[in-house]
C-alpha cells in the first residue's frame, strides 16, 4: 500500500510537473510573440532583442516531454488504482450471486491481471531494447527514446509487482475470510 | 473457424466476461490478445505489439488533458471552488425540483466548450457535481445517470477530437464542422435539461427540494464563484484566442486551481497527496480501458467484422433514407460495446463514401457535415447506453454506493432524449446546416 | 498456395498516395499473380499504434507491408536523412529514383534489416505557408513554425523562426488558433489539411527544392522470403526502381492538386527570384555542415553520403 502510495506520489508529482513546463511553455510563447510586435521593436529594440536573446519563447520540445512524462505517469498511477480495486466493472449480474461467488470472481480476475500486468512489464522491457538499438530519439530535443520507456517500465514493473501482491491478497481473503485490502464494494451494494 | 467467424465470437464473449466481472479494460485487453493470437496462428504478432503499445497509447498528448483536467477538479474541490460554484448554481436553481441536477449539466456544456473529450468532461464534472447532488439529496442512479449524459456534452459542444478524426477522415473542413456542431450540442443540453424535468415529475423521491433563497443572497453566492470564473475565462478565452491548445488549456486551469486552492490553504500536505491518490485513481482506469479498448479494436479490424458488416449493409439495394437508418441503429448497437473513437475510425472510410454517393437533397459538402455530426451524436449516445457505455463506467466508479444497475435505469431516460433529438436532426438537415448557410 | 498480406498505413484510404499509389500496386499484384495474393489495406493505422510504430511493426509482422516516413523515428534511418537536407533534392520522381539506388546500396543490411524494400520516394518541393507573407529571411524572425523534419526544423531556428513541435494533424487547429503562424509543407499534403483556407500566403522556390521528406514502401523480409519464387516475382515485378519513379510521379501529380486548389481560392501565391533563392540557400549551408559532422560523429561517412546523394539526383534528373 505504502510503495502504490508512494507511486502515485511520483506519478502526481511528474503530473505537476509536466503542467508547470506548459504554463512556462505557453507564458514563453507569448511574450515571445509580444516581444515581436513591430511598435515594440521601435519603441525599445536594444530591449527586445536582448530579452529574445535571453531565450524568452516556448520551451523546446515541450510536446514530447510532456508525451514522456504522462506516460511514466500512467504507468505510476495504475498500481494504486490495483491495489484499491478502482477498475471499472460492471456488477449488474453478480449482484444477484452470493458473497462467496463474487470474491472467488474477483480474486480471479486479479490473477488474470497480474499476468497481463507482468507481459505488459516484461513486453515493454523489450521495447525499450529496441529503441536502444535502433538508437530511437525524440523529434527536437533528440534525447533516446529509450530513456522515456526506462523511466515507464521502473513504474511498469512495480505495477506488477503490486498487481500480484493483490492477487496473493485476494487469495488469502478468500481461504481466509477476512479483509486485508480495501473494499472493492461487495456483492449487493 | 474463420478470421470473421472469431471476430463475431469476440463481442458475446467480451460480454460474458464484463457481466462476470472481470474489469472492463482487462476484459478487452484479454479479448483482443486472444483473439489475435487466434487470427495470427500465435502469440507473436500481439506480444510484438505490447512492445510499443502501451507506451504510446498512455504517452499520447491528446489524452494528457485527462489527468490534468482531473487533478484541476480535485485542486477545485480543496480551493472550495466546485463547492462555490454548485451554492451559486443551487441558489438560483435549487427550489427547483431536479435544479442541481440542471445546473450540473449547464456546467458539463460549460466545460464542453473547452473540452474535446467525453471522458474528460465526465470525470472532471462528476468530481465536481457528484459530491453535491448527493448532498442534496438526489438518487445515486439519477445522479449518476445526469453526469454521465452531461460529460457527452464535451464532445458534442465542439472543440470535439472526434470531429477532428472525422474532418481528416473525410477531408472536410473543421472549423465548418465546429460551427455545424454548435447548435445540436445546445439542443442537447436543452434536451437533458427537459429530461431532467419530466424525470423528477415520475419520480418526485429521486430529488431533494427547498425554498427559494432571498435575491441577494443568491447574488452574494454568485460572487463567491469569481475564482472559477476566472480561470474559467482564462482556460476558455485562451483557447479561443488561440494562446493555446485545448491540452495546455488544461494545464493553465490545473495551475490556476492549484493556485487558488494553495492561497485559500486547501492545498496542504496531506490534502495535496490526496488530490493525487484521487486523480491517480481515474486516471489510471480511464487509461487502462482506453488500451484495453485499443488492443481489441486492434483485433477487430484485422478479422473485418466491422468493414463486411458495413459493407453488407450497402449491398442490400436499399434507399437512400433506409441505408442512412441502418447504418444509425448499427452505431447504436455497437456503440453497446466499443468506444467511440474506434468505432469512427473503423467505419467512416467505409460508410461515408456509400453515404457521399446517395441523394439526400443535399450539396456535397453540407452533406459530409451533416452526416459527420449525425454520427458524432449516435456514437456519443454509445458512451451513455447500458451495459457497456464508457461514461456509465466511469462515473459510476466514482460513487461506490450506487449499484450500475440504478445507473442504467435512470440514464435511459436522457438515451431517449438523444434517440429524439438525433430523429430531429436527421428529419430536419437544416438544424444543423444553418449557422454554416448563415455565415455563407 | 494462396497469402493474405496485410497493408498498414497511417493516411486514409482515399488520400492521394494510398489512392493513387499503394492501391494501384496492390492491384496490380493481385492481379498478376491471378488472385493467389490477396492485398487487404488497413488504412488509417486500423491495425493500432502510431505512425511511429509502422517501422516496427513490419519487421516484428505486426503488419506484412507498410508505407511510412524514416523521418518519423529520428535516429533510426540516420542515412536516408541525406535527402532531406535543404536544397539538395530536384524534382520528386528523379529523387525517389536517387533515394532508391542510394538505399538499395547503403541501407539494405543496416537499417533496413528485417525489411524487404519494395519502393522508396519523396514527395514534392516543400512550400511555406504562412499567414504573413514571407519572402526574405528576415520574415522569419520570430514566426511561430512548425516544420516537418528534424533537419528542416534545425534550419528554420537558424533562420530566426520560433519552430514549434506538433504532429501533422494538429496543424490545421493550430493555424486557426495562431498557436502557429506558418507551416512548410509540400502542395500534396495541404489538399487535405485544408491550409489554403486557413492561410493566405504560400511562398514557393523556383527552380529548387527547400526539402523534401523521405518515404518507405516496405514488406516483412521472412514473409517476403516464405514466398513460392513465382509470387516473389510477381512482387518484384512492380516495385524496386520503376515503382519508386511511379510514387514519386505521383507526388508531383498530388502538388499540382494542393496548388490548383490554392490559386481557386484567391491565395497569394510567393515565387522568390532567384537572387532571393540563393539567400535562403546560403543560410543552408551550416546545416548541412552541422549534418555532416553529426554523422562523422556516428562513424559515418557524412560528406561521402552527401556526395553520394548529389550525384545520384543528377543522375536521374533530366
Ligand atoms: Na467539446
Ligand atoms: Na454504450
């Protein structure tokens, strides 16, 4: 619970992140483009030009950090969304079964998922082998691709790990009957 | 068993498994890998595809407006602005009996006018208006069924993504296909407004009532709401000014709440982590449905069910009209279990050159917008109707109280007044088509 | 025995090359080899993913054959750059007919490993298009841009414009925000964007070409090689050099519709004298320079390539 927590931390943090650069980006864009109007210019063109020079205009690349960094982001968040059970499902159906029937489903789809989260893991590993090798980089800022997909499979992969701590939880809940994880909502809510 | 054969398989199957339970986004996922493994003769087409799909479907910078527009919601509710916003909404509406519910749905069009995205408007509202519906005590169902109606109000009110999709697809002009969106997304919101009113009236216990407030007490909730409305402005004003893209709109209104939630104190340690617990959260199941659903329509096309579905339907020697109906309850019925954006990119390069080529008393062009927004209304009724709407889901997520059974009775309702409103518009082109022959 | 290869492209079915190119060829194909191969086209990037990823799904088989730009995965296909320098390429059907014989001799067993080459071209001489006019340099300054390569943006920041990064698509949004104020572009290209209505200037380069984009037509290689001999040839039969010089023919024909519909709609249309033409040329030089020692700096020849890219365009260019 603490390592999702602390995940989701991270992943928000990025997030924040990722908002300041665009505002900076968006504030940059703009005074850059004032910078350029032409009464400006007259009126004080030592100023303008030694303000431009300065670097004043968008951030560089802000399109494709902002594209890596929500993607780590994602993949942060999704081991607390596991963990407390906050996928979407529909309970229509199940709502009519017993208590039992309901944690046996859950607990097995959890197994389901911590072997789709464990491919994902291990499948993005590859892909981040393969944009080393094919020495992959961004469009403007020219850093490898493959440092992004890092920084996701590190969040990939404690999102597994936590998926099948979940799925161990679920397990033992059901042999044992009692509550380790939070309430996913229970049968007939 | 043919490629086709395990396509049509595929959409019993997926319901089975969503109605047992199984996570939405996992279900498709798993459906979709299943199923390509079959169509392949192995696992290693789809497990060479997850090298590189879930990087970029969760690094897409479109879809970066959602965790944005959410953790803005969450700065909003700490910075005490959506609680603002709703005693201004509530003072002049809420002796109304379901006016809450009515205000919720002018701020979901609201935010529609600066959001492309269903899903977004939906979470961000809902984080907003839930909370204080139930407070008032309207019903979990028609609660939720009111939010999820209104967050489709964030594709039909334009900027839309899906329009955008649509003009590419069809090489026709997106700022006409804006403008053309404008009128139907504001009958809609008047027809959920309507909805709302008959709804209350059959069921008087589903909605808290009080009485009215005294004017200047109303006028002094409405100056209450001035933070928001600033950033309100300046998220909206900015895009149209064209200061920025939609996404960093998002940015500059998430920075903007968290200002002003920082300033009013509401953003303090433990209040800042929570914020990022909850936007964690959504966002992490919006994403991970968004993939699943990806993955599975990844494995549709290549099986072609929606191509020779499609294409069956123009070779039956039907009219004009006739084929125009059939392709409308297609979507419909698809839209059960796909999502929207998939869903166009499948069948437009299909249906729109059979639809171009029929007689509809049209010209070409105002043919394409008229037919474009048509489609973009069905597909978006897709996200609201029972078992598998995307909007249904995931605001039903945000209230565990509620079972989606309750969910599904009430928003039949406001998929009626859709199914009018979308009759009305195919009846009537010129609904649609008279801002563009205003301004031509 | 019969196949079935899937074709995976990110532009829509009704788009100019897929329309007038990749669906031509795959007729063609069928057709040849009397309905043993069957072409299903999966437009639109139906198949899933983004237009980065076609390179890699076709040597993982995700896809059997695609059409994509090198310029999509920068760093991958550092060789086909070479084309896309400034002012280095002439008319589009002599250079894609340069680019294939230069990628048949240099990228085959490198970059383009797990790939069979089918056909390789560039489209058309790109155009500014701009809501200001351009004609000098000094134009530039401050403009927001968005440019289509890794090169090109290079050489615009020098110029003095503000590059912003977006793909294709955002373009016509942006333009109507003024998020941007220009973008270069080939003709082809701007038919289905509609920039001509969203701009009033287009500033073209007589007599050269300010760049031009690389594209790839290629087929998974073990698919390729688990073809009977008589469908490899069919195969081969309509693609290598004469097929590039097809697309690339096509391109032109695709520049003539993006600016035909241009002059219908009043627009002004900029041709730069050739004075004007050489300022523009000269401000190139360094970043051809830049490029050279970028691919010194891989362990690659960068002044051989560039020679080698010289030679060939004026090889095939009447
Ligand atoms: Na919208
Ligand atoms: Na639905």
């Amino acid at each position: 619970m603490t390592l999702a927590r602390i995940m989701a931390i991270l992943g928000g943090l990025v997030l924040t992140a990722l908002i300041l650069l665009t505002v900076v980006s968006v504030i940059g864009r703009t005074f850059n483009g004032i910078l350029h109007w032409e009464w400006l210019e007259t009126l004080a063109p030592g100023g303008t030009k030694a303000l431009l020079d300065a670097g004043i205009g968008p951030v560089l690349g802000d399109f494709e950090l902002v594209e890596a960094g929500i993607a780590f982001t994602i993949f942060a968040f999704l081991p607390l969304t596991q963990i407390t059970g906050s996928h979407a499902t529909v309970d229509v159906f199940t709502s009519a079964l017993p208590v039992t029937a309901n944690r046996v489903l859950i607990a097995f789809w959890e197994v389901i998922f911590a072997i789709a989260m464990v491919v994902i893991a291990w499948r993005l590993y590859d892909g981040m082998l393969g944009k080393m090798r094919y020495n992959e980089t961004t469009f403007l800022l020219q850093f490898p691709v493959w440092w992004a997909y890092a920084a996701s499979f590190g969040a990939a992969a404690v999102a597994a790990i936590v998926t099948i701590y979940t799925a161990l939880a679920r397990m033992v809940e059901l042999a044992s009957a009692r509550a380790i994880l939070p309430d996913t909502g229970e049968a007939g809510h | 068993m043919s490629d086709f054969e395990i396509g049509l398989y595929s959409f019993p199957l997926l319901l089975v498994l969503i109605f047992l339970r199984m996570p939405i986004g996992l279900a498709m996922f798993a459906v979709g890998f299943l199923g390509l493994d079959m169509v392949t003769g192995g696992m290693l087409v789809a497990l060479s595809k997850l090298k590189s799909e879930t990087y970029s479907t969760f690094s897409s910078y479109s879809l970066s407006i959602v965790p944005m527009f959410l953790l803005m919601g969450h700065f909003a509710t700490l910075g005490g602005m959506s609680q603002a916003l709703f005693k201004a909404a509530e003072s002049f509406l809420g002796h109304r009996k379901g006016g809450v519910a009515m205000a919720a749905i002018g701020a979901c069009a609201g935010f529609g006018a600066i959001c492309g995205s269903s899903l977004a408007t939906a979470a961000t509202m809902s984080q907003v208006a839930l909370p204080e519906l139930r407070r008032y005590g309207y019903s979990g169902g028609f609660a939720t069924a009111t939010l999820a109606a209104g967050g489709t109000l964030g594709i039909l009110i334009p900027p839309s993504v899906i329009l955008v999709i649509y003009a590419i697809l069809t090489e026709q002009n997106i700022a006409k296909l804006f403008m053309a969106a404008f009128v139907p997304g504001i009958l809609a919101a008047l027809g959920y407004i309507l909805t709302i009113s008959i709804y209350v009236r059959l069921h008087p216990e589903s909605a808290g009532t009080r009485p009215p407030m005294p004017l200047a007490e109303r006028f002094r909730a409405l100056i209450d709401v001035w933070p928001v409305m600033l950033v309100f402005l300046a998220v909206v004003g900015g895009i149209y000014l064209g200061f920025f893209t939609p996404t960093e709109g998002a940015a500059v209104g998430a920075f903007g709440t968290g200002l002003i939630a920082w300033v009013n104190g509401g953003l303090r340690g433990k209040a800042w982590a929570q914020s990022f617990y909850a936007t964690a959260k959504s966002t992490a199941m919006i994403f991970f449905i968004v993939l699943g659903a990806g993955f599975y329509n990844g494995f549709l096309a290549q099986t072609r069910v929606p191509q020779e579905l499609s294409e069956w339907v123009v070779h039956q020697g039907f009219g004009a009209w006739t084929v125009l109906i059939i392709i409308l309850v297609l979507y419909l019925v698809m839209g059960c279990i796909m999502d929207s954006l998939s869903m166009i990119l499948l069948t437009v390069p299909i249906f729109f050159p059979i639809i171009s080529v029929l007689d509809f008393g049209l010209t070409p062009e105002e043919l394409a917008i008229w037919f474009g927004i048509i489609i973009l209304i069905v597909v978006e009724v897709g996200l609201i109707t029972p078992p598998v709407g995307m909007n249904l889901f995931v605001i039903n997520s945000m209230d565990r109280e509620t079972p989606i059974s309750q969910t599904y009775s009430a928003v039949m309702y406001f998929v009626a007044s859709d199914i009018v409103r979308v009759a009305l518009l195919v009846i009537f082109p010129g609904i649609t088509l008279f801002m563009l022959r205003i301004f031509h | 025995q019969d196949v079935t290869l899937k074709m995976h492209y990110f532009l829509p079915e009704q788009a100019i090359v897929p329309k007038m190119a990749l669906k031509v060829w795959s007729d063609k194909v069928e057709a040849e080899s009397n309905g043993r191969i069957k072409i299903q086209h999966f437009p639109s990037m139906q198949l899933g993913g983004t237009p980065p990823q076609l390179a890699e799904q076709v040597v993982d088989g995700v896809a059997d054959i695609v059409w994509t730009l090198p310029g999509y995965t920068p760093g991958r296909f550092p060789s086909s750059e070479v084309f896309e320098l400034p002012f280095i390429a002439s008319d589009p059907e002599a250079t894609s007919q340069a680019f294939y014989e230069y990628a048949e001799e240099n990228m085959l067993e490198t970059e383009l490993a797990g790939m069979h080459l089918l056909a390789a071209w560039v489209h058309g001489p790109g155009v500014i298009h701009s809501k200001e006019p351009i004609q000098t340099i000094e134009d530039l300054n401050g403009v927001k841009l968005r440019a289509p390569t890794r090169v090109t943006n290079e050489y615009f920041g020098e110029l003095g414009a503000t590059p912003i990064g977006m793909p294709v698509p955002a373009v016509p949004e942006a333009l109507s925000k003024g998020v941007i104020d220009a973008t270069v572009l080939p003709w082809e290209v701007t038919t289905s964007l509609k920039i001509a209505e969203l701009v009033n200037n287009h500033t073209e380069f007589p007599d050269a070409t300010l760049y031009v984009a690389t594209m790839i037509f290629a087929m998974n290689e073990a698919k390729y090689e688990s073809l009977p001999d008589d469908l490899k040839k069919v195969i081969d039969d309509n693609s290598g050099l004469a097929f590039s010089a097809f697309a690339g023919n096509v391109m032109a024909q695709g520049d003539e519709i993006g600016r035909k519909m241009a002059v219908d709609h009043g627009n002004n249309i900029i041709q730069l004298s050739p004075e004007q033409v050489e300022a523009w040329k000269a401000a190139g030089a360094p970043v051809e320079e830049n490029w050279i020692a970028e691919m010194d700096g891989k362990g690659m020849d960068g002044a051989a390539m560039v020679q080698q890219a010289r030679d060939l365009i004026a090889k095939y260019t009447k």
